[in-house]
C-alpha cells in the first residue's frame, strides 16, 4: 500500500494549475486510491481526491463510487447540463471538518483517459458522480470547493452535523 500523506488547506500547491499526465500515472493512481480507502475507512465518507491532495502536481484523479469506480487521467468537463443545484460539499484537505453549501452543475459531460491511454467520456451520471467531478476537476486547476461556496458566513455545518443529518447530496438554500 502507498498511503501518502493529504496535503492541507493553507499549502500554496492546492491553488496551482496541474500538468498533463504522464507515464509516472500509474504509480500515482496507486496512490490516490490507497489513499482514499485510507481516508474512508478512518473517517467514514470519501469518493474520490485528486493528484495535488497528496502533493502531485499532475491531472489525475481517482474516484470509487457504487457508480464508478476507477481513474482520469487528463480529465475535463467537455459539456453540462442547464440546471444547477446546492449540494453539500467537504475537502480532504479541510480534514474533512465541515460541508459547505456549493452551487454546481447538475449534470456533466467529462472526457478523460484511463491508464491504457485510452480516451473515455463518462455523462448521464448521477448528481452525486456528477457533482463530485466537478470538485476533484476543479482541485486540477487550483479551485477549491470554498469558492463555489453560497451564502457566505452562512453555509457550513460541522461533519459531525452533517453526519447526523443523514449524509445529504442536495443542500437547501
């Protein structure tokens, strides 16, 4: 296992734009979704995190879902849908200390490639796919999920809460 440590909120590589993939993807993936299953198996939530959370600058992100589970290399959002929507979002890199209300599209189409190099879209997911695609898309490019954030000062509950609140996807406003 290739358990490697989260990078947190306050270092300066969360807020860079990442590179292509390349041949080192592999070793990285490895350690992204090692990673991940670490993180969900000691905090009990978690599907999916990107290379810059564990310090790589490098487009690639790994995600295990009950609807997908794999790799993207490379990955974009090429097309979305009309409708946007508030769900309640968290950051490894918050420590997973609390869910802020985020607006995001609520459908999308992502273009990516998987380890074999192999060009693959992924579109008609679900909401939770979709929106949590668009929060490990936007680690690739230096956003984090605060600055889709609604309402300020009035928009974040501690996971605690939020456990206690079922899990929700959607957020009201």
């Amino acid at each position: 296992m290739a358990i490697r440590e989260i990078v947190l909120v306050g270092d300066s590589i969360l807020r860079q734009k990442c590179d292509e993939s390349g041949s080192e993807s592999a070793k990285i993936i490895t350690d992204l979704k090692d990673t991940l299953l670490d993180f969900r198996s000691k905090n009990g939530f978690g599907s999916g995190i990107a290379a810059p959370q564990i310090g790589i600058l490098t487009r690639a992100v790994y995600i295990s879902t009950k609807e997908f589970e794999g790799e993207l290399l490379n990955p974009k959002v090429v097309g979305h849908g009309k409708e946007t929507g508030l769900f309640w979002d968290a950051c490894f890199s918050f420590e997973g200390a609390f869910f802020a209300k985020v607006k995001r599209w609520i459908s999308v189409e992502v273009e990516y490639f998987d380890l074999a190099g192999e060009k693959k879209t992924l579109k008609g997911m679900s909401e939770h796919l979709s929106a949590l695609l668009q929060h490990e898309i936007d680690h690739l490019d230096g956003v984090l999920f605060i600055d889709h954030a609604v309402k300020e000062g009035d928009y974040a509950v501690p996971t605690s809460i939020w456990m206690k609140m079922g899990t929700p996807l959607r957020a009201s406003p």
